[in-house]
C-alpha cells in the first residue's frame, strides 16, 4: 500500500463549478497537509498548508483535513481557466515527506 | 525574495555523458531536496540535505548518481554515465527545517538520447 494515495485524474469540469480533489493516507504519524498546484513545464508551488484536522480558507480554496478517516480535500470554487494544473497533495510528520501522484485538472471556458 | 534558482532549465544529452544540475535555495532555508519526477507522476526524493550533511539518500541511486552540498547553501546532483530512463525533470526544493514547508525551484528537464 503506498504511503499516500491519490486519484490521477484526468478530471474536466466547466468554468464556474466547484471541484474536490482528494487523498488518502495510511500513515497516522504525518501532521501537516500541504497541496502544491503545478502548471506545465514549472515547479510545484505551495498553495494550502493546513496542520489539524478541519477546514482552511483561502479565497476561492478551501482545505480540508480529516486525521480519523486519514483523508484530505481541496476544494475550489468558482473554477477559473487558470486553474488548470496538476494538484499535488504532500504530507510529512516522523521526518517523513510524502507526495501524492498528482491529480491533472482542466477548467473549461 | 528569491525563490529557488535552478540551472540550467533544459539539457540533452547523449546517452553515457555525464550531466550535472546546479541550485540555489532559498536563502536561510537549512534542508534542501533533490526530486525526480516522471511525467504524470509526483516527485520521487532523491537526497536529502540538512545543511551540509546527506541525511536521507537512500533512493539516490549511488552507482551513478552523486550530490554534494558545499558550506550548506548550493547544491550540485550528477549523473555519470546518463541512461535513457534518467530523462525526467529534477527538481530542487528548500524548507526552513525538516517537515517544514518545501518550496520548489522550476526543475531542470533533462532529455537523455
């Protein structure tokens, strides 16, 4: 079973919609919960870094975290065209760094 | 503030030349980290560095790959001799500490022909 699990994709949604990306994880040592958005051809770049069970908000981004199902969410509302990027989960704890396979994300104008 | 600088950006090679890939963390950032990362896949860890020392790099494959992180700041990874299947992006990252949020460079994109 790999440390963290999360669907690739490819997922396709119209401009204006709400979408949820996901991962599972298997390890109950890993503490901080991080998604990096990624465009073509760039670097991972941080865009929610959540610490404890619950929900952050970041404008249209919200971050959810549920340590008892060991499950994590991102949630986008209002998609945009330039949301179109590979949305990477990543956790850590016990020295431990973790990255989901991706998740590839089109916005549809 | 700079974020992480790597160079170059592209590279082709011929397969059995040796290749080498520089970075630049972010300044005052302790742990740096070397990724692979195939297309359509997440970023595999390579090494590890806090400070100067190779703390993790166990996935590095030491046969003919090699890093090394001079008075803690910059780093170099090599490959020596290239194969085929190391063409892959390689990425840079640096956090403050261990398990700390990591900010990554724009990878170098190596093709090996």
């Amino acid at each position: 079973q790999k440390e963290v699990e999360q669907d690739p994709g490819p997922l396709s949604v119209p401009e204006g919609a709400i979408v949820s990306l996901n991962c599972t994880y298997s390890n109950s040592a890993f503490q901080y919960f991080m998604w990096y958005r990624q465009y073509s051809r760039k670097g991972p770049e941080l865009l929610m870094y959540t610490y404890s069970s619950g929900n952050k908000e970041d404008g249209r981004f919200t971050a959810q975290v549920d340590k008892s199902s060991k499950y994590i969410s991102l949630f986008i509302r209002d998609s945009q065209p330039s949301d179109s990027a590979t949305y990477l989960c990543a956790m850590t704890g016990g020295n431990q760094f973790y990255f989901g396979t991706g998740t590839s994300l089109t916005v549809i104008p | 503030e700079a974020g992480v600088v790597q160079s170059p950006r592209y590279k082709i090679i011929e397969k059995k030349q040796p290749v080498a890939f520089w970075c630049n963390p972010i300044s005052g950032h302790n742990t740096l980290y070397w990724y692979l990362q195939n297309l359509g896949q997440g970023p595999e860890l390579l090494i590890r560095y806090e400070n100067e020392e190779a703390v993790d790099d166990s996935q590095l494959p030491k046969d003919r790959f090699s890093a090394e992180r001079l008075k803690g700041v910059d780093s170099t990874l090599k490959i020596q001799p290239a194969e085929l299947g190391d063409s892959a992006v390689y990425l840079c990252a640096s956090s403050l500490g261990t398990a700390e949020t990591q900010y990554f460079g724009p990878g170098t994109r190596l093709l090996v022909l």
